[in-house]
C-alpha cells in the first residue's frame, strides 16, 4: 500500500520538472542575449565605407578615441539586469516557499502533533460542556413552550451529542492503543485527531447557529417574568430539601463503612453555597427587570438557573447513593447464594476431572475457585461483623462469578443482573461529580465516563462488559478527582458570594468577563457575559 507521503511527492513531481525547464530556457537566453549583442554593436560602430562617387576619395577616418563606446556598454548591463532579474526571482520565490511552506501533500503545513492532540482535548472539554448545558436550558424552554417550538434546538443539540460521542470514542481508543504499548503510527495518530477536532468543532458550530433562535424561543431578555418564577420556586423546593440531605447523610455514617458515603462527603455544603449564589442573582435578575434592564436581568437568572440546578444535582446525589446502598444490601444475599451454587457445582467437577484426567485447564479451575472461596468468606464476615459497604461487597462477589465463568466453571445466573447495580452507581455518581465540578475537570476523565456510558446503554451487556463499564466509571471519579484537587479554590470575582464555587462547577466562565453560560456553541455560549457586570 502506498503511504500518503509517497503518493503526495509523486503528485508534485510535475510541478519540479516544469520549474527547472523555466530555469534552464531562461539560462539559455541570455546566453544566446551575451553572444548576439557583441556583433550588433559591431556593425553600428565599425570604421566609416569608402564613398563610390566619381573622384572623390574620402578623407582618410579619423585616429580612433580612446574610452568606451555606449555600444560596449550593452552586454554588460544585459546581463547584470539578467543576474538581477534572477536573484529577485529566486528571492521571490524563497520568501513563498517560507510563508507559505508546504508539505508532500502540497498543502498547508500540518499542525504539530502535540499542538493537534491539545486542540482536540480541549474540544472535548468544551463541546462536553456546551452539550451539557445545552440539555439543562433546553429542559427549562421545554416546560413553558410548545414541543414543536423547540424541536430544531432538540435536534441540533441530538447532533452534536452524536458528534461528541464518537468524538470520544476516538479519544478512548487512541489511550487504549497508548496505553497498551502498542500506539499508532504517527500518520495514524493525526487522523484520529484531525477527526476529533473536525467533529467537535461541527457540534460547535451546530450550536452556534442554533443560539440565536433558542434566545427567540426563551425570551428571557424580553420577558423575564415567567423564568424568574419558575427558577423562585425550585430554589424553595432545592432549599427545603437541603436539611434532610444533611440527615440522610449523617444515617449513611451510622449504618455503613466510613468510606462508603466518601463519594458524597462535602456534597450538602457545596449544596448551600450554590444556593448562597442563586439568592444573589436572583435578587439581582428581579432588580434589573424592574428596571427594564432586560439584558443584565437575563444574564443574572441565567447564572441563577445554573447554579440551583447543581445544588438540586448534589442533594439528588446523596438521596440516590442512599437508594443504592439500600437496594446493594436486598440484593447481596441473592448474589452470594448464586455465586456459592456455580462454585459447589465447578468444585465437584474439578474433583471429577483431576481423578479422571489432570490438565492445565482443570489447575486453573482450581485455583479459581480458592480464591473465590475466600473472597466469598471474606464478604460474609464483613456483613456478619457490622456496618460495611454493600455496594462494595456486591461488586466483589460478581467479580468472583467473573472470575469462575473465565475459568471455566459457569456462568452465574443472572449475574450482569448483579453487576449492573454497582456499575450504574459508579457511573452516575462520576457523571454528578463531573458535572457539578466541569469547571475544572479535563477531557480524560470525561472520556473514560463517556465509554463507560456508551457500554451501559448497548442494550443486553454481557457480564464482562459491565464489569467494564463499572471499571471506567470508578476511572472516571478518580481523574476527576484529580483535577479538583490540581485545579484548587477559585476566587470570587464578578459573580458575587458564591462565585468560586460557580466557577468550579462551570455555571460561570472563568475567562473574560466570567459571565454565565447559556445554549450554544463555543464562540455564543458565554454571550450574555457583557450584561453581567
């Protein structure tokens, strides 16, 4: 197969051959210019003819003058104007060559590679954020507007959701093959990138086009009113329920493991302090409609808007890990049971087998199953001994079913059944973090989570792709974490009390004006950042 850079040069090589036969005929005139120049100045200048008239002789010529005639003159300029023409032609042409240097392919110089992979990361990162917003406010306009009004901002937001997932997939396949040492050949590695870049800045685009309509549709500059209110009454109701976050959270302490309220420890305060910020903009966004201010109004209720959506995404948190937690503990002594049945069963033909026939694949079995054994004991002294971690146990015991099947010794009964459970927690608990931290979260986290949703939402997943699945996730909150820590405590600026955990969790911008983000695009989603200030 011919490589691009091959065929690239071969597509050229005319363009060389035309270029060095222009030389080569120019070289040759003026050549031929030297030669013939000479004897034209010759004939002009030569010793005055004999006269032919009867009796008359001519006077003898004149003695010749010492110097240089004008015609002696003309080679010599010639082709001094010749090397000058010359040089200008190739300076000319070095100065192209150098502001507009091309590769094999006779295009434009590529990007460098490490400049092309933190564009593409960078993409991600803020088409993910455009996406993610673009669904919240979407959600708003969708309760007090007609489906077929906002159908077009729907389906833009549809596409670039599509973009951006595969967009990902890219990025997690080009870590994988990273990763495993065995990484793609330079020419391989930029067209992935190129085509992570090409499709987010497509979703990009997609959205930029679509924010100006969406601004018709929501009409919060206009009529800010209607939003005000919703948005009043979701800060009450997020309010009301913030206390018994506070109390659930103190039961999970008392009734599991220390660790096993860890991913949501902090969550109740992160809570108040976004609703410190709402209760500012909020009363800022009803001033400024008084006024007739509409365009600081809708900037302020934008800011508000995203800022109780995120405290309402941390209290649903520490209410749906205590449903999980509830729902790992029913569910822990199905599994236990199921997984003890395949092991008893794979026991007795390993017993069966190594008297009859010993093999390498009846050592491995065995081997399996000790530690399954133990594995499986050590889960029933946990919930034997006092409080521990039930979702923790439950993934410990699907890993050991994971672990007989890839031995040989049985599938367990509904075993991805199982193992579905402690997944999806792990993936909506990254998903939660991530998006109520975005502000400082980069694109490896988001990719892990991203393949981590993509295998869950297959349909029917086998038990070793939730296991996956489940592994990502956990990835996922673990370099998210990560970056919080990297990124630190942003200050309050523009946006008031509150601000720097707005900033934190992408409801402001941290560049610029550090206006509020809105539907739309990369180049539109911070347009309501002038009417902030």
């Amino acid at each position: 197969m011919t490589s691009p850079l091959s065929r690239s040069r071969s597509r050229r090589a005319p363009s060389h051959i035309a270029v060095r036969v222009a030389h080569v005929a120019l070289g040759g005139l003026v050549a031929v210019g030297w030669l013939v120049l000479p004897l034209a100045g010759a004939g002009a200048d030569g010793p005055a003819a004999v006269a032919r008239s009867t009796g008359v002789t001519a006077p003898p010529a004149a003695a010749p003058q010492q110097g240089t005639s004008t015609g002696d003159l003309v080679p010599p300029l010639v082709a001094v104007g010749a090397a000058g023409a010359l040089a200008a032609y190739g300076y000319a042409r070095r100065r192209r060559r150098a502001t507009t240097r091309t590769t094999p392919g006779g295009g434009p110089e590529p990007t460098p590679l490490h400049e092309l992979d933190r564009q593409g990361r960078q993409l991600l990162v803020d088409i993910d954020d455009c996406v993610r917003v673009g669904a919240e406010e979407l959600g708003l306009a969708a309760d007090r507007s007609a489906g077929d009004a906002v159908e077009p901002y729907v389906y833009a937001l549809r596409h670039a959701e599509a973009e951006l997932a595969t967009a990902f997939l890219l990025r997690q396949r080009l870590d994988e093959a990273e990763a495993s040492g065995r990484g793609p050949a330079e020419d391989d590695s930029r067209e992935v990138l190129e085509e992570i870049v090409a499709r987010c800045q497509d979703a990009g685009r997609r959205l930029d086009a679509a924010a100006p309509g969406f601004d018709q549709l929501r009409a919060l500059e206009r009529n800010a009113a209607a939003a005000l209110e919703a948005a009043e009454t979701r800060f009450r109701d997020v309010t009301a329920r913030t206390p018994a976050a506070e109390v659930t959270l103190a039961d999970l302490h008392k009734r599991y493991a220390p660790a096993t309220s860890l991913p949501v420890v902090g969550d109740v305060e992160q809570a108040k302090d976004r609703l410190v910020f709402t209760t500012f903009h909020l009363n800022q966004a009803r001033q400024y409609a008084d006024r007739g201010d509409g365009a600081k109004a809708a900037a302020h209720l934008r800011a508000a808007e995203g800022a109780v959506g995120q405290a309402a995404d941390l209290v649903d948190g520490v209410d749906r890990l205590a449903a999980e937690l509830a729902s790992a503990a029913a569910e822990l002594p199905a599994a236990l049971t199921a997984v003890e049945s395949v092991r008893n069963a794979a026991r007795e033909r390993a017993r069966d087998t190594a008297h009859a026939r010993p093999s390498p694949a009846s050592a491995v079995l065995v081997g399996q199953l000790g530690r399954t054994e133990a594995l499986l004991c050590g889960v029933r002294q946990e919930t034997a001994a006092g409080p521990y971690d039930p979702l923790d146990a439950l993934r410990r015991v699907v890993g050991a079913a994971e672990g007989l099947a890839g031995a040989g010794g049985g599938d367990v009964p509904n075993g991805p059944a199982h193992a579905l459970l402690p997944a999806r927690s792990a993936l909506l608990g990254a998903a939660g973090f991530i998006g109520t931290h975005r502000g400082a979260v980069g694109s490896e986290a988001r990719t892990r989570l991203a393949e981590a949703a993509r295998l869950l939402g297959s349909g029917a997943v086998p038990l070793a792709g939730v296991r996956r699945a489940d592994e990502l996730a956990r990835e996922a909150r673990r370099l998210a974490e990560r970056d919080v820590r990297a990124y630190g405590n942003p200050a309050g600026g523009l946006g008031g009390a509150g601000a720097g955990g707005a900033v934190l969790g992408g409801v402001l911008l941290s560049d610029g004006d550090g206006g509020p983000v809105s539907y739309g695009g990369p180049r539109t989603r911070g347009r309501r950042s002038a009417s902030f200030t």
